[in-house]
C-alpha cells in the first residue's frame, strides 16, 4: 500500500511545484489539483495493481481518461479551455513520469 502513497505524495509537491512555477497563485486551482491527483491516480493505480494493464493500449487509454477528466475540471476552475487543456496534459505527463520512476526503483531494489 506505501507504494501507491509515495508516488501520488511526490507527484501532489512536484504538479504543485509546477503550478506555482507557471504563476498560478489561485488557492482553488492548488487545491483542485491535489484533489484531481487523488481522485484520478489513485484509482487508475489501484485498477493498475488489481487487474494488470494488458499493454500500452489499455495504459494509453486510461491516461487519456484522465487527461479528459482533469482537463473538464481545470476548465471548470479556470474558465478557460486552453489553460485546462496545457494544465491537464502537462501536469498528467509528470504524473506519469513521476509514477514510472518509482516502479523502476521499486523494481530495482527488489531485485538484489
């Protein structure tokens, strides 16, 4: 279970950090995005975990999922489409990444 935790923790400080980077300053969009992490990653990882993605197909669909889902909440925060749009799919990149990188150290220490 603390390998689901640690990556959505890192990935929630690091958009944040990105976030704040980019001048966004408003405290609904910040909260929103720690709420969209929560809601989407930890469910695509849990389903991830249970039922074993069968290849990059059902990988690629289900972060597309979640860049749609996330894009009509950003839009909903930001008023405004392509904003939503550069938040969603830059911030679910580094999700992505983020989450990768930890399944290569997971993979790597458990493997001495």
């Amino acid at each position: 279970m603390r390998m689901l935790w640690m990556p959505l923790v890192a990935t929630i400080v690091i958009e944040l950090a990105v976030l704040l980077y980019l001048g966004e300053r408003r405290r609904k969009v910040l909260t929103g995005s720690v709420v969209m992490n929560v809601l989407t990653n930890v469910p695509l990882n849990l389903f991830a975990l249970c039922f074993s993605f069968q290849g990059w197909d059902a990988l690629i669909v289900g972060e597309a999922v979640v860049v749609l889902v996330e894009a009509l909440c950003y839009r909903w925060l930001l008023g405004e489409w392509q904003q939503a749009w550069i938040y969603s799919l830059l911030l679910n990149a580094i999700s992505f990444l983020v989450g990768e990188l930890f399944v290569l150290v997971f993979l790597l220490f458990n493997s001495y």
